[in-house]
C-alpha cells in the first residue's frame, strides 16, 4: 500500500464550499504528511486546506513539537 496506508477512495479530496475562518492553510509538506497520517484529509489540495475543528488538536502537537 502507499505512503499512509490509505485506500484511494478513503481520501476526502472532494470539492466542498467552504468559509473562510473555518479552515487552516497548510504549506508545509512535512505537516501535511503528519495531519494525512492522522487521517485528516484535505479538503482542497492548492495549499493544503484543512478543517479547524479537525486540526486543532494537531496543530497544538505541531507547535509543542509532538506530532509524529
């Protein structure tokens, strides 16, 4: 299987509306990575967008250095 072990039809890559202040813009490819091993998805692929709600938790490990 791939880098994550994830199926292909496991991903959420589907365009969706979204607003503006309930999403985080990730550019950082080593985040990225780490929040997609987590199985939190992207829900647009331009700049990496994640939900708020999904990531908060992650994105507190990512700036205490935690994350693996």
């Amino acid at each position: 299987m791939g880098k994550f072990d994830v199926e292909p039809n496991e991903l959420n890559l589907k365009p969706r509306l979204y607003n503006t202040h309930e999403v985080v813009r990730i550019v950082n490819p080593k985040q990225r990575d780490l929040y997609i091993k987590h199985r939190v998805y992207p829900i647009d692929i331009i700049v990496y967008i994640f939900l708020k709600e999904e990531t908060k938790d992650l994105f507190q490990k990512w700036i205490d250095h935690t994350l693996e």
